[in-house]
C-alpha cells in the first residue's frame, strides 16, 4: 500500500566530460549533437512530406518521386520499433540468446519463484461470442472497482462501483479512448515520459498538447507547488502522466501524490494517471511471505495509487489507467481498464463503439481469477521478489561500467541512466544505440522519450540526448548477457575514444557514403527494415 517516501535531494549532474577529461567546450559539443540533427530530420521533416525531406536528406537525387499513396501519411516508428529495427538490420532474432534485448518494455511472462499458478486454458460458450458491452462484462468491472476499494479506499464512504470502470482493449486504447472524449482542451503532459503519448496527444485536433518541463531530467520530478503553479498559470485543463514513470523508474508517491490529486480537485484539472506499473516497487519495510512475513490480508506488498487520494469517486477528476499488461504480466491478452467518475464511463463506452468496439469476451472471462485479491496479493509478492534482484543487479554492474543513474528507481522496471561520463562517442544516445547493436544489446535512446505531439516543440537539442533507457523487464540470463557486452563496448572506446563524426566514418566507410548525412542516417536510421512483425511492447 502507499507509504510516503523522502525523495532524495537533486544530485549534481555532471558536465560532458570527453577523453582528455576536459569540460566540453561548445564547439565540440555540437558535434555531439550531429547525430540527433538526424534524428529530427528523420522522424520530424520527414513526417511531413516524405520526398522533400528525402531531398533534404540528400537521400533522393532531387527529381520527383511519385508516392504511391499519397492520401496517406507518414507514421513514425516509436522509440522501441526504431531501435529493435536497427537491431535486426543487425542479426537480431528474438530466440537468439547471444542478444540482449534490454530496449523491450515487456516483463518476462513466465511463472516467477512463489508466484499462484495460473490457469490459461479456455474453454469459450457461444455466448461469449456475442459482442460484450463496449464497457466491458460486470463481472470483470466489479472486480477491479473491488480491487482498488480494497487496497486504497478501506474506511471511506465513497466507494468505486462497476460503473466506475471501463475494460479496454490494451493500454494505448484506453488512452486513446480518453483523447477522443476530452473537449476543447490544454492537455498538459511531462518530459520524459512514455513514448506513446506522442502520438496519443498528436492525433486529436482538438487538444493542444502543453510540456511541463523539469530542470533536471535524471530528477524527473515537479514539486506541487511548481505543478500547481505552471498548470493554473498556463490554464491547464487536462493533465496526463505515467506514475510511477516510464522511463525514469521514479514515483510521486504519499504526501506529494495527494498534493497533486488535492490539486486536480480544486482547480477542476482532469488527471489522467496512468498506472501500469503500481505493482513494481522495491523500497517497501514489509517482509514478504517467502521470507517470513505473514501470508495473509494483513501483509499487502507495496503499491501505489492516486486513488487512495480521491475524496468522491464521481467527483474528483481523476482517472486511473491500469490493466493487466504489466502488472500482471499478460501483455498478450489486451485487457486493461479505466477507472473514472460514472459520467466519464459512460462517453468512454461511447467512444469504444466506434474506436474499437470493446475487449473480446473469452478473454474477459479468462481474467476473472487473475483479479482475486488472493491472487493479486501473492502474485505481487513474488513479482517484487524477483524484479528487485534483477534491478539490484543491474544497478550494480552499471555503477562498475561508470554509467551513471542518478537517481535510483524505485518502482518499474527501467532504469534512466545519464551516459554524460563515457568517452566519446558512447555519450551520445543515439551513436550509444549503433554501437549497442553492433554488440547484440539493444536500449532505447533518451530522445524518444522526449514527447513533442505534432512537432509542436521547437527542439534544437534534446534534453534527453544523453539519456537512455535500460529495460530489466526480460528474464536475468538476458541482462547477464547485455552486461557482458557493455563491458566489451566501453572497454573498447576507452582505449580508443573518438569524435561523433570520426565513428561514423570508420563504421559505414566512406566510398559509399560521401555525405556526412548520408552516413549517419545509415548508422541509426534502419530505414529499410521491415517492421509490421516487430514487438510493440514499448
Ligand atoms: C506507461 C505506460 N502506459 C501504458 C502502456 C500501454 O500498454 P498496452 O500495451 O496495454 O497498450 C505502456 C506500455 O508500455 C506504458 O509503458
């Protein structure tokens, strides 16, 4: 259950450091930023018209080409399809265990140490192939308003019903959903924060996306009162934010998160809390059952949610995102929900109608027993359990590569870690990700994470170009594997460090890429690969 936490105090970031460990002067570091010049070009420029920044790319020869489709328009990829793409242009196989795939935002699926088994096997009535309510079935709405009553709202009088709650069709749907319902409104959102809200924010005309931005981004977090004062200052109606966050691991939790829900109540700024990780936290005083706490209703693990800060369920603005991709391991089975006042249920249901149609029926059925708070609770025991190992472990080995994480998540599983003092050119994120899959590892570079809806931000340089995030979500054998090959990496540039430029280069060869553009887009931009098979786990 939620427990306030000090948060640590902000930590001096360090300056670019190069080999010489001199401090980075300003000519040189623009080259750093050379290839995420590219980066924007690439995912910007040309989202807008495929052809002339083909040109500007100096990609196509200048002549026109035709586009075949061109009542289409551009898609871009998101952060884990580009650098699962480079990846495979790489040798990357899914089944490979020589790879690392440390860029996926999926937990192992397996059986964990201690956890309840789980029975997957269906057995599906004809009923069940009707059409289910777009709200989704009762049985499955009541258990999860059950679920929240239970672990956050023991004791208050107003209580979370079946008609609080929406079942979706994935997270992203729930999401989407929310954005079709919002009127004519400023929808404030966080920078970093998880890649997908790009597109979310982008899609409807009729929101106008809004950044918070916070001075440090290893410290990705706004104290209420700056929070308070940037969303009444700007006239913010609607704000949206991973809690704990994705990518940085770091949550709002005890006083602070009832600050921020205190805030949303009396300024009437609708919250959209998304809390798909509320079961990934490792700082908790509780003893689990395996090591001798008790093993029953009294011994929760820790988890947090803003619902537990809500005063009128059908009042307060708020609404919680959450579903079992995550937290229950079952990303494959699509089934999430919304958690809102019943006046919102009801237009979510009414935007499910004509977005998606509703979760499918069997699996609905098939998740019954998964929101048994028995269930829940012993399932999220050895959840923790074994998660805090592998981010014990990885925390550990990255500290002895000298990347820094400056601030030690505490929830999830990514870790946010600061590349500034590795020598060149691995402290750039984006030449990080070549050289990574080159050595069989893949991460996701700190500029996607840098949410821009419809390029609205004028972007020169990426607060986040030195960031990347590690995932710890596939199974401990893997990371062993990506450590190894980190280790190789950064050896290798340590006897040899070299400017952006100069790697770029030596990696693709001149003869072919006589322009400089040419040659870093071929090192990052995976252009050719087919991605419609690649795992959209971001
Ligand atoms: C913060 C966050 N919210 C929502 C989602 C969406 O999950 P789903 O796969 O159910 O659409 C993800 C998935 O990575 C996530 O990281």
């Amino acid at each position: 259950m939620d427990q306030p936490s000090e948060r640590p105090t902000i930590k001096q970031r360090k300056s670019v450091k190069f080999s010489d460990d001199t401090e980075c002067p300003t000519a040189v570091k623009s080259r750093l930023c050379e290839s995420f010049e590219m980066y924007l070009k690439y995912h910007h420029e040309k989202s807008e018209n495929t052809n002339q920044a083909s040109k500007q790319l100096g990609l196509s020869n200048g002549e026109e080409e035709e586009d075949p489709f061109p009542m289409f328009r551009r898609v871009e990829k998101t952060g884990v399809i580009f650098a699962t793409a480079m990846a495979k242009e790489r040798g990357f196989h899914p089944e490979d265990p020589t790879w690392a795939n440390m860029g996926q935002g999926a937990p192992e699926c397996e059986a964990l140490p201690d956890a309840p088994p789980r029975d997957y096997k269906m057995d599906i009535s004809f009923e069940e192939m009707e059409y289910a309510p777009t709200t989704g079935i009762t049985a499955l709405r009541d258990k999860v308003a059950t679920y929240y009553n239970h672990l956050y709202r023991q004791g208050k009088q107003s209580q979370y019903k079946a008609e609080n709650v929406c079942i979706v069709p994935g997270g992203r749907a729930g999401i989407t959903r929310i954005m079709a319902v919002l009127g004519e409104t400023q929808v404030g959102f966080f920078n970093p924060d998880y890649t997908a809200y790009e597109q979310a924010l982008g899609l409807f005309m009729r929101l106008t996306p809004s950044v918070y931005v916070h001075k440090d981004v290893n410290e990705a977090f706004m104290d209420p009162d700056e929070f308070e004062f940037q969303t009444v200052g700007r006239g913010v109606g609607t704000v949206l934010l991973s809690n704990p966050c994705n990518p940085t691991g770091q949550s709002i939790e005890g006083d602070n998160l009832e600050k921020y829900v205190d805030i949303a109540r009396r300024h009437n700024v609708a919250m959209i809390m998304d809390e798909f990780y509320s079961h990934y936290y490792y700082d908790s005083d509780a003893v689990a059952p395996a090591d001798g706490g008790a093993d029953d209703d009294t011994n929760w693990p820790k988890t947090v949610s803003s619902s537990k800060y809500i005063d009128d369920v059908n009042k307060d603005p708020i609404l919680i995102v959450n579903g079992l991709t995550k937290n229950w391991r079952c990303p494959g089975l699509r089934l999430c929900w919304v958690v809102a006042p019943a006046p919102i249920v009801e237009l979510l249901g009414a935007a499910g109608s004509f977005l998606d149609g509703g979760a499918n029926a069997p699996s609905q059925h098939l998740a019954l027993p998964l929101m048994d708070l028995e269930f829940i609770r012993r399932d999220t025991w050895a959840l923790q359990r074994h998660f805090k190992l592998k981010r014990d472990y990885f925390l550990k080995e990255l500290e002895e590569l000298g990347i820094m994480v400056v601030n030690k998540p505490n929830a999830t599983f990514y870790v946010w870690a600061d590349l500034s003092n590795l020598p060149a050119p691995l402290n750039d994120s984006l030449l990080f990700l070549s050289e990574c899959t080159r050595h069989k590892i893949i991460c996701v570079p700190g500029v996607f994470f840098d949410v821009n809806p419809r390029g609205i931000r004028h972007i020169k340089k990426s607060m986040c170009n030195q960031n990347v995030r590690f995932s710890y979500g596939p199974p401990m054998q893997n990371l062993v594997v990506g450590i190894k090959n980190l280790k190789e990496i950064i050896n290798k540039f340590k006897i040899n460090p070299m400017r952006a430029s100069v790697y770029v280069k030596t990696m693709t060869g001149n003869s072919l890429h006589d322009s400089r553009e040419g040659a870093l887009r071929q090192t990052f931009c995976a252009p050719s690969t087919d991605t419609s098979h690649l795992v959209d786990d971001e």
